[in-house]
C-alpha cells in the first residue's frame, strides 16, 4: 500500500526557516505532480506550491519569494523550503502527489500532515 510520508515540520520563531520533506513509502511505477497544501484552524486547505516531474512549479501568491519547492525524482522526494516564516504561516502542512503505484492505476495520495507552527 502506497502511503505519503512527511517530515520537518516543526516551533520556529518568526523570521526562521523550516524544510519540510515528503516521499512515498511502497511500490510504485511513477509520480506526475507533487505539491504541499496547507490548513490552518478554521480555515479551508489551500495550495502552497506544486512542483512536476519535469521542475516546473507553481506557488500561492503569499508565498512567493519566501517558500521555494523543489524535489528529488531519484528519491521520489518533494521538498519545501520555507524561509522569512510569519505566524500567519502556522498551520498543518499536507503532501499531494499524482502516483501510479505498482500493479494499481493512478490515484492522488495525501501525507498525514505536519504541523508548522510559527511563533512571533
């Protein structure tokens, strides 16, 4: 079974750096898009970035020029650097990916979620 597991989260102060990283455990054939979601208490899951296979990215607005994706296809990891963090930035921080596992067809996988918590 295909699960996405994450890791980095973390208390920083305001100004800090965190680096979160994500990667499937299990079989699996091949990943298209990765990307990193956020969920902060009382509000709805947005998108942070997304990254594909090839390096193309994308970012949320707020987040540009502070928060950098990147991702390591050899290791099948997807990383997000974040730098300059706000308390605004406190929230649970999910990991997505498009996998095609092996011997299943392609689903979209969620990580449990680490909690990045920014303190001012």
């Amino acid at each position: 079974q295909v699960r996405l597991v994450e890791s980095g989260g973390g208390l920083v102060q305001a100004g800090g750096s965190l680096r979160l990283s994500c990667a499937p455990s299990g079989s699996i054939r091949s990943i298209g898009v990765m990307g990193w979601y956020r969920q902060a208490p009382g509000k709805q899951r947005e998108l942070v970035a997304t990254i594909t296979s090839g390096g193309s990215t994308e970012y949320a607005d707020s987040m540009k020029g502070r928060f950098t994706i990147s991702r390591d296809n050899a290791r099948n990891t997807v990383y997000l650097q974040m730098d300059g963090l706000r308390p605004e930035d406190t929230a649970v921080y999910y990991c997505n990916a498009a996998i095609i596992p092996l011997y299943r067809p392609e689903n979209d996988y969620w990580g449990q979620g680490t909690q990045v918590t920014v303190s001012s």
